[in-house]
C-alpha cells in the first residue's frame, strides 16, 4: 500500500509498493513547551515529474525532477535534479542518466 500527501504528478512514473509521499518535512512541530500531539504543522505541495522510476519503501518529502530515479528504500529529503540516479538515508545524488 503507498500513502499519497500533498503531491502533484506528472506522467509516466513507476511507483514500487510501499512508498510513502509526505506533504514534505514540517507537517509536526517539535518546540519545546508544548505537547508534540497540539503542535501545528505546516503542509507543504510536493511535485513529481515526468518519466521517473520510484524503487520500492521509499519515503518521498521533496520534490522531484524529471528523468529521476529513486533507489529502493531511499528517504528524500531534498529536491532531486533532473535526470539524477538517488539512493539512500538520506538520499544522496549518485550519477545521471
């Protein structure tokens, strides 16, 4: 089962199982002096690209380009470039295609 946030799609992407796409990387605040559970979030839209491969358990909270392709099991926390091969915790730019 894959779980779907804020994100637009593009066209032509290959999704593995598993994969989760979060509204990107501020939808818990963690100040202190208050309970975790009461603090806002911020939502934030995730774009995906055309022509993308997207391995098997990862976990998508940034956008990414087009031409990319995402490593099984690979975390994304930053924008991924164009045409760029990501693998990893956190997900490192490896080679293009």
């Amino acid at each position: 089962m894959n779980t779907i946030g804020l994100v637009d799609f593009g066209d032509d992407i290959l999704i593995g199982q598993g994969v989760h796409f979060l509204s990107g990387m501020k939808q818990h605040g963690i100040e202190l002096g208050q309970l975790i559970r009461e603090q806002a979030g911020v939502n934030e839209r995730v774009s995906i690209g055309n022509d993308i491969w997207i391995g098997t358990s990862s976990i998508i909270m940034a956008s990414i380009r087009s031409g990319a392709v995402i490593g099984a099991g690979s975390i994304v926390t930053k924008e991924v470039g164009e045409n760029a091969i990501v693998t990893g915790v956190a997900a490192r730019e490896r080679r293009y295609r």
